[in-house]
C-alpha cells in the first residue's frame, strides 16, 4: 500500500458509509492532500463546492468532534509543511493543466507501488471469456482504446461503448455466452446509464472491475474491484492522461494471465508483416 499523504487520507475515508455530497469532499481532499490541513472549513467547502455545514457533518461522520479536530488529524498524516507553491505563479494556465497531470500521473505512480489490486484485476479480466468493456461518454475513449488492444490477446473482446436500450440485451448475450467479468471506465460527468449497466451486470453475475477518478465516484458501490485514477480539472474539459496509462497496465496485467498472449501477439504480427499493414 502506498504511504503517500493522498494515500492515508483515503485509508481514513474507508468504511465509511458517506453521502453523495461527502464523498465530494472525500475526493476533494484526497486530490489535495497536501494542502488540505491548512484550509479552514469555509475554505474547503469553497474547493469542493460544498456548503460550510457539510464539511463539519462530514467530519462528524468520520468520528471526529468537528472539523478542527479531523484538521489537526489531517495534519498528523500530511506533510507537516505547506507546499511550496510559488512557483506555479510562473506558469500559464496550459502549462498548469500539464503539471496538474504530472501530479495525477505521480499518485498513480504511489498507488501502483502495491501491485496486488491490479494483478488481481488483471486474472479476473483474463479469466474472462467474452470480455465485455464499458465505457460511455467521456469514458468511451478509454474503453475502446483498452478494447483495440486487448483484442490482440484475448479472444473475445467486446466493447459496449454506446448506451441505449441495446445495452441490457448486450450484457445478457455476453454473460449467456460464457461471461464472468465486466471491465468498466467510469469518468466525470458519471452518465447513470454506466450507473444502471453496473447494476444489471452484478444482478447477471458478472464482476465488474472499474477503472474510475476516484474511490468515491458513484460507480464505486457497484464494482467489486475499482482502481482509482485521477482526472486533470484545470481546463474546460477534463484530461485523462491517468486512466489512460492505468488502463494499459491492466492490460499488461491480463496479458501476463493470459498464458497464450505471446503467442498471439507473434502471430498477428506475422499476418500484418505478411499483408504490408504497417509502414517501416
């Protein structure tokens, strides 16, 4: 398990049965963690666009006296010094965004330094056939980018990137087919179509591993396996350079469960050599 302050602060948010609106802060302060500890209450309700009442319900619901009280908590698992910040003054608002990813990219890092839960992932993904992948919306990207690939070493890949009244059938056809496990990217704004198909899948049997932005995303209560990976907010739309990567890892995670992946890679690699697919 990582020790990362991001890391502890979601260990102490665990357990707990939160409301929508405090697994917003939950996710606001795991995203800050480090500068967390020296806002006030009003200055975390301001951040995480909540009302200043929610962030002291919030921290009674952790078990602690008030909000005080879980800041000087907050202060014990946080680096003991404010971050130094003065040099993000010099960047412009482009080059911020890029850092702001820098910055996902580096908790996926730390969260990554116990490989367990994607190794895990990976087996139940690769013990999987068919293979259905989820991802609607801004997720669907990362859905058929995990599904293109994944192709290549797994027999039976099958991409369920558009929602609808087909979606239910697409499930079922999948799970009568011989289904075991569902791969879903769930990404901010969580469309409740992703919500209504984690549903239907667990009800079908299926295990849902979800790629998502945080522990505390809607789609959290409906997967039995969600991996966290933190989306850039610093421009109009959000980055996903994190999910991405994580997907990939996934990827190398079932690949390595898979004991035929090799040689399905060289086998396609010879037919596309034979067919001049590629340009050298």
């Amino acid at each position: 398990m990582s020790d990362s302050p991001a890391a502890r602060l979601q260990q102490l948010f665990e357990g707990h049965r939160l409301t929508p609106t405090q697994r917003r802060i939950a996710h606001c302060m795991v995203r800050g963690a480090a500068e967390v500890p020296f806002l006030s209450s009003v200055e975390l309700a301001e951040l995480a666009g909540v009302s200043q009442p929610s962030v002291t319900r919030f921290a009674v619901a952790l078990g602690f006296d008030g909000y005080p009280a879980l800041r000087r908590h907050l202060r014990e698992v946080a680096p003991a010094e404010r971050p130094d910040t003065a040099h993000e003054d010099a960047y412009n608002e482009y080059q911020q965004a890029v850092q702001g990813e820098i910055e996902n990219l580096r908790q996926l890092a730390e969260m990554l330094a116990d490989p367990s839960p994607v190794q895990e992932a990976g087996r139940v993904l690769a013990a999987s056939t068919p293979l259905p992948v989820l991802g609607l919306r801004a997720a669907s990207s990362q859905a058929r980018g995990f599904a293109y690939f994944a192709a290549k070493v797994h027999p039976d890949v099958r991409l369920l990137d558009e929602g609808g009244s087909m979606m239910e059938d697409r499930i079922d056809a999948a799970v009568a087919a011989g289904a075991s496990a569902l791969l879903c990217f769930a990404l901010p704004r969580h469309p409740r179509e992703v919500v209504e198909a984690l549903e239907r899948s667990r009800r079908a049997g299926l295990t849902v591993v979800t790629v998502a932005d945080s522990a505390f995303a809607p789609v959290a209560r409906h997967s039995d396996l969600l991996i966290p990976a933190p989306v850039g907010t610093g421009l109009a739309f959000d980055t996903a350079c994190a999910p991405m990567l994580l997907g990939r890892v996934l990827l190398e995670a079932m690949a390595d469960a898979l004991p035929d992946a090799q040689a399905r890679l060289e086998a396609f690699d010879a037919r596309a050599a034979a067919r001049g697919l590629f340009v050298e």
